[in-house]
C-alpha cells in the first residue's frame, strides 16, 4: 500500500473519530497514549505543525498524521 493511500486511510479514520478535522491536546493525547506533560512537550517542539487560535492550541489531522508517520519511522520524539 503506498504512503499517499495509508495517510488518507487514517485521516479519514481520525476524522470521523473526533467528527473534527483537527486535533487539541486531550485528543492527541487519546491516540497516542500519552500523558499531558510528554504531548505538551511534543505541542512546543520545533517541528510540531502546531497552529495557534490565541490560547487554544490545535493541528490538522492530516499534519498531525503526517508528523506521526515520519517521526515513528525515524525513531520519534515519543518513544
């Protein structure tokens, strides 16, 4: 399966999880099992593709997917 078929695959599936097509906090730390502090630390990391509303901080779902596959694929920030 390509990558292109896989990101679209799990945008689709997050999407209609969260009935939203971006992220906040509490849910990303649902899909990955993290606690608040670790998915604060990885909001505020460099190449975190965060966007910011004022004080509510989110990321599409597909930047956010994006993001995962390449960070899990070389030994990401949340290991």
């Amino acid at each position: 399966m390509k990558i292109e078929a896989l990101i679209s695959a799990e945008v689709e599936r997050l999407s209609k999880k969260f009935n939203k097509d971006y992220l906040e906090l509490k849910d990303v730390m649902e899909i990955t099992g993290l606690g608040r502090d670790k998915v604060r630390e990885i909001f505020n990391s460099k190449d975190f593709p965060l966007s910011s509303y004022g004080h509510k901080k989110t990321v599409t779902i597909m930047a956010f997917v994006i993001w995962q596959m390449k960070n899990n694929t070389n030994g990401g920030i949340y290991e």
